[in-house]
C-alpha cells in the first residue's frame, strides 16, 4: 500500500515553509494585477473610440497616417493608478519575504549578504513611497532639512542604487536552492507585469495599424517581385541585332561588327605591334594588350581577360584583331 500523505495544516508548518507559501500567493497576486490593469487600459481605449480614431488616420493619411495610428502613452485612469500601487506594494513585501527566507535558510555568509543587499534596497523603496505620497513631513523630514536637499538632488542615483542592491539580493537568491524557486517565479512575475501584460495589450490596440503596416510590406514585396520578374522577359537593347550579326558572320572574317555586349576599340595606326605585356596606364603597373602608338609609345588597349573573352573588339583599319602575341584568340 501507498503511505498517504498527511497534510500539515497551514499553522503547524515551520516559517520558512509559511514563508514560501505566502511568496508564491504574492507572485500570484503581481500576475492577476497585472492583467487586471491592463484592461482597464484597454476598455478605456475602447471606450475612448481608439479603433476608429485609428481607422481614421489610417484611411486618410495612409502610409503616413499608419505609423501615426500607433498608441502613445497615455495618462492612467485612476483605477490603474491604484492597482500599479498595489502591484509596486507586492512587489516590496516579495522583495522583503526573500530577505527573510534567505536570511533564515542561509548560512553565515548568506546572512550577512541578506542584510546588506536587502537594508539598502528597502530603505531606498520606502523613501521612494514616502516621496511619491508627500509623506516625508509627517516623519520629520522637513522640504528645508539638508537631508531632503540632499534625496532631492541624488535621487535618481539612489534609486538607481538601490535597484541594484535589490538585483544583487535576487542573484544571491537564486544561488541558495531554499530560495531558488522563489526567486525564479518573482522573477516571473515581473516580467509578466513589465513586459509579457503590456505587449499583449499593446498587439490588440494596435491591431488596425499592423495590419496596415503588414500590407503596405506585402504590397511593396509584391511590386519589387513583378519589376523582377517584367525585368527578366524585357530583351536586352540590340540583342536580335547581335544575333544576326554573329549568324551572319564568318568564322574566318573575324573583323565583322562586334556585338552589343561587346565593347568596340578601334584604332588607324600602321603595324602597331599588338601584343600582350606589362605596361604603364593610367600612371599603373597593370599587365594587359598594349599596342604601339605613331611616335613609339605603348598604348594599353585592354585587358587580357577582356580581349581572350571577346567582351572587347579590337578594331584597326577597319580589321578586327584576332591574334595578339601571347593571348589566345576570342572566344567570340
């Protein structure tokens, strides 16, 4: 037989196992949040005409009206003002439920890291709620006192500072197997408040300009597609011609008009010396066909490659030139 598992009643259970069960209903509670305030953003938008105002500006700015309809931040409703401050709320007492928990399952070292990541980081979280409720003079701190002066002037640095804190008490967290779980499904819940809730939301509002976006992106993909392919069926300018000009040819008479694709050099000298060398053009060391200019200087015709692939036609008196010492003759 199966032993039957006795469930210990939620009083009788030691205070890191209390400890996990309240963390892991804290977590739930920042998903539920949330979510919640996310649609009370969406029905605010809806109500607020947010589709047609959309479909409007879409309809008569087009492309330009597409990228306009995409939302903007928008002032909070009182209601999501509320649940993000009992989402901050839960978020400090998971913060703080994992100091404890790390602090009571840890060793020595462990201890002494809870308390300086955690101290730093919660004093920062309550100065941060007393400063966004005006709160600071009901404990003393007075607008004129240096201390205020001084949070006034580095207080982006010390928020800064102290989210660090918190971040180095959630890496040390998941360093402690008590605490990994934990740590790993706060983490979760903070990316589903910061990022997953608000990107599915912000999909459905935005449902009207993506789908303008996405056919202005097909469209253009379809437009480059058919100048493709109307590009493939155009015949190249001279191309029959060409080709009457190479059936029409002799083999022998090689010095018949070059081709359109063919570039035509043609030179009046008298027994110029075509020949394949190594030259100066264009102030350049460059190995290539070079002929000899009416004074004895060497003209550089072409490139090898060129001549041997027929891509030039070497044209002097009216004779195309075929044989070129140290090059083979055209292909074409």
């Amino acid at each position: 037989m199966k032993p039957s598992k006795v469930k210990v009643p939620f009083s009788e259970r030691t205070v890191p196992n209390k400890l996990a069960y309240i963390s892991f209903g804290i977590t739930l509670i920042i998903v539920v949040l949330a979510f919640s305030e996310q649609i009370v953003g969406y029905i605010n938008f809806i109500q607020n005409d947010g589709y047609a105002n959309q479909l409007d500006m879409v309809q008569s700015s087009g492309g330009q009206g597409t990228f306009a309809a995409f939302t903007s931040p928008s002032q909070e409703s009182h209601i999501e003002i509320v649940l993000a401050n009992i989402a901050f709320a839960m978020m400090v007492v998971q913060t703080l439920l994992i100091a404890v928990y790390l602090f009571i399952t840890s060793g020595v070292p462990g201890k002494i890291l809870s308390v300086v990541f955690s101290v730093p980081a919660i004093a920062v979280i309550i100065l941060f709620i007393l400063d966004a409720n005006g709160m600071f003079g009901v404990i003393g701190i007075e607008r004129e006192s240096t201390f205020y002066q001084f949070l006034m002037e580095y207080g982006q640095i010390i928020i800064r500072g102290g989210l660090i804190f918190a971040l180095a008490l959630l890496i040390t967290s998941l360093a402690n197997e008590h605490t990994r779980v934990l740590s790993l499904i706060f983490i979760f819940g903070i990316i589903v408040y910061a990022i997953i809730a608000p990107l599915v939301f912000w999909l459905l509002k935005n449902f009207i300009p993506l789908v303008s976006l996405a056919g202005m992106v097909v469209f253009g993909i379809l437009v480059i597609a058919a100048l493709f392919a109307v590009s493939k069926f155009i015949p190249a300018e001279g191309g029959s011609s060409s080709n009457s000009t190479i059936a029409s040819g002799n083999s022998n008479n090689s010095s018949s008009k070059a081709t359109a694709s063919q570039r035509k050099l043609t030179y009046g000298l008298s027994n110029p010396n075509f020949r394949k060398t190594r030259g100066k053009s264009f102030g350049m060391e460059v190995e290539g066909v070079f002929c000899t200019g009416a004074q004895g200087q060497e003209i550089y015709v072409c490139s090898v490659e060129d001549f041997e692939k027929g891509k030039v036609a070497v044209m002097n008196n009216g004779t195309r030139i075929t044989r070129v010492a140290g090059c083979k003759a055209p292909e074409r």
